[in-house]
C-alpha cells in the first residue's frame, strides 16, 4: 500500500512538473502554445539631417527608454566619420554625434527594433515635478482665467478637466477665449506648450511626450506630441489635437518632458525624420531571444542552448514519447499485439522520413520479400547469428535494388527506403518467420498487421504539427508523458479486445436457464 502511495505520488508530481513548466513558458516568456504564431516587429529608423558650417560638428539626439509593455530588441547607429557616444542627461537617454570638422549636408542615423505589446503604459511610480502656474501676458491671462473657470464648472477630476480643455481647442467653432488665446501660436507658441501653461494654471500636472503611431511603410514621419496628465494615482495620455483620452495600442513613447528632441551645434537647419516598417517573426524566436538576453534558467539550461544541428536531431527525438505512449495504449488498453514491444515506434520514425503511404509499400514488400529469403535460409539449417546476418545483407541488397530500379522508373518516393533500420527490419523478418513456423502464418498477419496499425497511429500523431511544436518548444512535457506511462503501467483491467472475446460467454451467462 505504501509503495502505491508512493507511486501515484511520484505521477501526479511528474504530471503537475510537466503541465506547470509548460505554462509557465507560455504566460510568462511568452512561448506559443498552439499554431505557428507570429508577432509584429517594428523597425524605427531616425533620420538627422543638418548643413554643417565647415568646422566642429556636435549633433545629440533623445533615445527611447525600455516601457513595460514594450521590448527594445536591438539599436544601431550609422554615422560615417562621427563618433558616437550615449549619455543620461536627467534620467533621459541621448546619443551625441560628434565629429572635428565637418561642411555641407550632414546625415546621421538611429535604427531600433522593437516588439510592441500594448499602448503606452501609465507610469504610475513617476511622481510630478514640483511646477509654479505660469502668468500669462495679457489680454491671454484674462482670457485664461475666464476658460479655466468654465472648464471648472464643466469637470469633475484632472482627467475630465483636461479633455474638456482639449476639447475646446479642437472644437470646429472655438469660442472667443479660446480664440484669443490661439493668438499666442502667431507668436512662436506651440499649441502643447500652451496647453500644458493652461493646465499648470488650474494646478494640475502636466507634461509633454513625444512619440510615434506605429503604421507599416511610413516614411519621414514627424514626431507627434502629446500631454500627460497626473490625476494624483497615475498619468493619464491625451491628444491634444482631438482631446481624446486613452492610450493608443500602436503608439511607441519615445520621449518625456519638454526638452529638445533634438540639438545640434556647427550647424544650422537641423532636423529629424522617422521611417517606420513592421514584419512578422514567429513569437517562440522572440520569446527565445527575449528569455535568452535575460538569461532565464530555464531557457539558459535547456535543449536550446545546444547547437542547431543537436537542436535539429532532439527535434526527432523528443516525437519517440508520442509513440510510446501510443504503442502502451494500444497494447495494455485496447489490448492489440505488436512485433516487438516498441519496434511500431522505429517504423513510425521512418514514416516520417518515407511519408506514410509509400512507407507502408516499402515495408510490406521488404518483409515479404525477407520473409521467402528466411524461409529459404532455415531450410539449410544454419545458425541463428548466420542465419540473422546473411537476411541484413539481403534487406541491403533490396533496398539498393529497390532504390535504382525506382530512380530509373522515375518513382523518387521509394528512394526513401534507406530511412528504414536494417537492424530492426532483419529482427522482424526473423522474429515472423519463427512465429510463423511455431504458430502458423494467421497470427504472423495479426502481429504484422496490429504493428503497421500502432505505426501508422503513431506517424499520424507525431506528424502532427501541434504536436510537433509542443514537443519541441516545451521538452517539459516529457515529464508529464512519462507520468502518464507510469499511470498506464498500473492498470490491470480487461482490455478492450478481451471484452469483446468474453462476451459470448456474457451472454450465455445473461440467457434464463
């Protein structure tokens, strides 16, 4: 009783393992459970163009930061003849070109690679800056305190104070406040930057971001602004060309705060442009790549650390579990005999390679024809080891012949007969040809059928592009299968043919007597 306990311990905790691993693969680094699942990849280049004046040229571009929902996969930079450095300027990113002397037109570059997985995320631990409300010139300070007193009455919190101020800058017909304060854009003031004024004005903390809506084959695109607003738990993102509130889901935060996007020195008519293209990448590679750059121990320590060409074989070899859990279901439940206990599994393996139909006519033809050869042999009354080496060399001579005559006949499939093992197939033609003469040719054809059967049932599983996937990308669900072969290994009922076999006697038993 005790070692059953034990026992059925081990299988839940082997079945709980595999599945727990698997999961956590799959919600945690972000591996594909079912389907060749793709992930869109943005790629971002900046373009800085500036007319150098003929002496010491310094160009400092802002750099986007990692976000939560947003992984940087990859920079690079193409500045022929600049150096190049990245620096923290006030916990923002830069990276300063730099050059002796340089004349005429100037362009630099910055590449990112980047996977997006939602909109931008609230920053919801980054605290305001401490700012005192700004005094406008007049008549706009006037004009000022009479919008913010309307947009008071009209709002309950910071995030509807601010999208209804937003909303009457866009509105189609502004009203007299809101136009004399659009005045002050004829003046060299940005429409952000006099939003931001106005909402420090009714003592609510704001901010300017910078970034860009992700839309494949854009090119020379301009940064867009946009204004966050702190409502004392987390900043809310609105547009202030629509007053809209919310986060877009292809909206890539590239910059925070008010500073400069961009600043050059020896040179003039600077400027910087953005090309966006996305492609799709299968998402076990990024999740791979992804676990691997943060060093995952389950990733680090795995078959995935392993060449391609060893990655390449266990590809195949993680698929024989598939077919020994179909060969012990088929023998222990439904109760079918096999030659061999899991030679269906090596004939499966080869099915892969052969394809499945001409598999079977390669097989069934080598067996015969080997069987009439054995059958021959052990009318000399020669050893077993003679007798088991003289039939490999047969099965050899077969399958070149069978390979040559079917290249010549233009039937490429049976050049596939090599997949076969010579080992296995001179085992066969051996073992059927002892159950033959011992227990004549019916039960040659049950066994001989039942293992062509558990094979084909094999290949059609393992073949099966699920199932392919999920042996490969989770190997922990070995440790699952493994259970499931102990749980197996415990049943001692009827199997499935057994019933059939007992049920006259069922029957009668049923019958008034």
């Amino acid at each position: 009783m005790k070692g059953r306990f034990q026992l059925g311990l081990m299988i839940a905790l082997l079945i709980a393992a595999g599945l727990g691993l698997t999961l956590y693969k799959h919600f945690a680094l972000g591996f594909p459970l079912l389907g060749k699942d793709v992930s869109t990849v943005w790629s971002i280049e900046a373009w800085v163009s500036f007319k150098a004046e003929g002496e010491a040229a310094q160009a400092s571009l802002t750099l986007p930061d990692q976000q939560s929902d947003i992984w940087i996969m990859d920079e690079s930079f193409a500045s022929p003849g600049y150096g190049i450095n990245q620096i923290n300027d006030g916990g923002q990113r830069r990276a300063v070109w730099s050059i002796r002397k340089a004349d005429g037109r100037q362009d630099l570059f910055y590449k990112v690679k980047l996977r997006l997985e939602s909109g931008l995320s609230p920053s919801v631990n980054d605290q305001p800056e401490t700012f005192i409300a700004p005094v406008l010139p007049e008549p706009y300070q006037t004009a000022a305190q009479s919008l913010l007193k309307q947009v008071t009455e009209s709002s309950a919190n910071a995030t509807s104070f601010a999208s209804t101020l937003l909303g009457l800058f866009s509105a189609s017909k502004p009203d007299q406040n809101v136009n004399m304060l659009l005045g002050m854009t004829d003046e060299g003031v940005k429409i952000p930057e006099l939003l931001i004024n106005l909402l420090r004005m009714g003592n609510i903390p704001a901010r300017i971001v910078r970034g860009l809506h992700l839309e494949d084959g854009r090119r020379r695109q301009p940064i867009v602004d946009m204004i966050e607003v702190y409502d004392g738990a987390q900043w809310h993102l609105l547009d202030p060309r629509t007053g809209k509130s919310g986060n877009p889901k292809t909206f890539f935060l590239w910059q925070r705060g008010a500073k400069s996007l961009l600043d050059v020195m020896g040179g003039v008519n600077s400027d910087v442009k953005f090309s966006i293209i996305s492609q799709q990448i299968p998402t076990r590679d990024l999740a791979l790549a992804q676990a691997t750059h943060e060093r995952a121990a389950l990733i680090d320590f795995s078959i995935y650390a392993l060449p391609l060409e060893a990655q390449n074989a266990f590809k195949i070899i993680l698929l024989i579990p598939i077919g020994v859990l179909v060969v012990l279901f088929m023998r222990i439940i439904v109760g079918l005999r096999t030659s061999g206990t899991f030679m269906p599994v090596l004939i499966s393996m080869a099915f892969m390679q052969t394809q499945l139909l001409p598999g079977l006519v390669i097989f069934t033809s080598l067996v015969s024809i080997g069987l009439w050869i054995r059958s021959f042999l052990s009318q000399q009354n020669m050893l077993l080891v003679a007798r088991l080496g003289a039939v490999i060399i047969v099965v050899i001579l077969l399958m070149a012949v069978m390979s040559v005559f079917s290249w010549k006949l233009g039937i490429t499939q049976a050049l596939t007969v090599t997949f076969f093992p010579m080992i296995i197939l001179a085992w066969t033609i051996e073992r059927m040809s002892i159950l033959w003469e011992e227990e004549g040719p019916r039960d040659v054809l049950k066994e001989g059928g039942g293992s062509l059967l558990v094979a084909t049932l094999s290949y059609l599983l393992m073949s099966n592009p699920i199932v392919e996937q999920l042996t490969f990308n989770f190997p922990e669900l070995m440790l699952t299968l493994l259970g499931l072969v102990l749980l197996l290994g415990q049943y001692t009922g009827y199997r499935l043919l057994e019933l059939k076999r007992f049920y006259p006697l069922v029957r009668a038993a049923r019958r008034p007597r």
